[in-house]
C-alpha cells in the first residue's frame, strides 16, 4: 500500500511554493520602470491685502504627523494619497476613492502586491493591487481599475479597496514594495 504524506506536508508544500512565486514577481517588479519625480506646485510669493501670522497650508501639502522617511501617506479626510521619497520629498500626490472599509490611522506595512489583473469584491476588474492591512476580515488595499474608471457606489457590499486612476496606480504599485511604510492619517 502506497504511503500518502501527511496534511503537514502538501500545507508547507503549498505555502513554499506561494512563497517562491512572491518572491519571484517582487524581482520582476523590481526590475520595472521607476516612477519618475511628478511636478509639484512650488510655493509662490504675491502681494495680499492681508497679513498673515501663519502661512495657509497647501491643500496637497504632506499631512502633519505622517511619520518620516520612505512612504506611502493615506490621508482618509482628503481622500489623496502622497508618495514620500527617503529625503522627505514628495514624490506625487493623487486623489483616490476609499471603499466602504477604512483602515484606523496608524503604520502598516506593503504586505502582498498582486499585479495582474483580477476581479474585485465589487465586480469590477482590478490591477496593480497593494495590500497593507485588513480589518474584520476585509482586505485593505490600494489598486486601479483596469479601465481606469472610479468604482461604482457599493450596495451593502463591504470593499477595502481604495481605487485610483491607472498612472497613479502605476506609480503606487512601482513605488510600493512588500515592506514600504503606509502611514494612515485622518
């Protein structure tokens, strides 16, 4: 009678083989295109019939206490997110539509990227998906649309996915390896 391995075994087997695919896409990935430094709207001096103590923050200026170094900056009020190079610049900033599921503010972590397309929990067909966290079970996680559409209103349907136009997906996805910082703010 032939042996049949135990359950431990074809489980490790599995997860070994997940594993060795993860890692093999994260080195396709790695050898991609960079994003490039996005134009940003520098500072200008005017003459203003007023003073002021205090100069108006930009409405894309980098969120107060959104940590330091290398990251990505959801900000759930301005729904838009920032890429943060290592020398605190902001690489690019873009507006997203957030699913019914927030994540609570706090640090994550790019846990799993998927870049080719699949379909997600609200029909509609996704890519370049980035995932940080879950909560109640939901998947929290950055991706665009493949048509590069917004997402339609969700009927009852809890989604994590935080959607955004297909160049700034692109962008997010090159930007956000497994381990890049998120940083969630309010």
């Amino acid at each position: 009678m032939r042996a049949v391995p135990a359950p431990k075994v074809w489980v490790t087997g599995l997860t070994v083989g997940a594993i060795a695919a993860v890692v093999a896409l994260a080195v396709q990935a790695d050898k991609g295109t960079k994003p490039s430094v996005a134009a940003t709207a520098r500072p200008s001096v005017s003459a203003s019939p007023r003073a002021s103590a205090q100069p108006e923050p930009s409405a894309t200026a980098v969120p107060d206490a959104s940590g330091t170094g290398r990251r990505i900056v959801y900000s759930l009020g301005d729904k838009r997110v920032w890429l943060i190079d290592a020398s605190e610049a902001a690489r690019r900033t873009f507006a997203v539509w957030p699913g019914t599921v927030d994540p609570a503010p706090g640090t994550y972590s790019v846990s799993l990227r998927r870049g080719d397309p699949t379909t997600g929990s609200d029909g509609v067909r996704i890519e370049h998906i980035v995932y940080f966290t879950a909560v109640g079970g939901v998947n929290v996680a950055f991706s665009n649309a493949v048509d590069g559409s917004s997402p339609p209103p969700a009927n009852g349907t809890q989604t994590g996915g935080i959607r955004m136009k297909t160049a700034d997906g692109s962008a997010l996805w090159t930007f956000g390896e497994t381990g890049t910082k998120v940083v969630v703010v309010n």
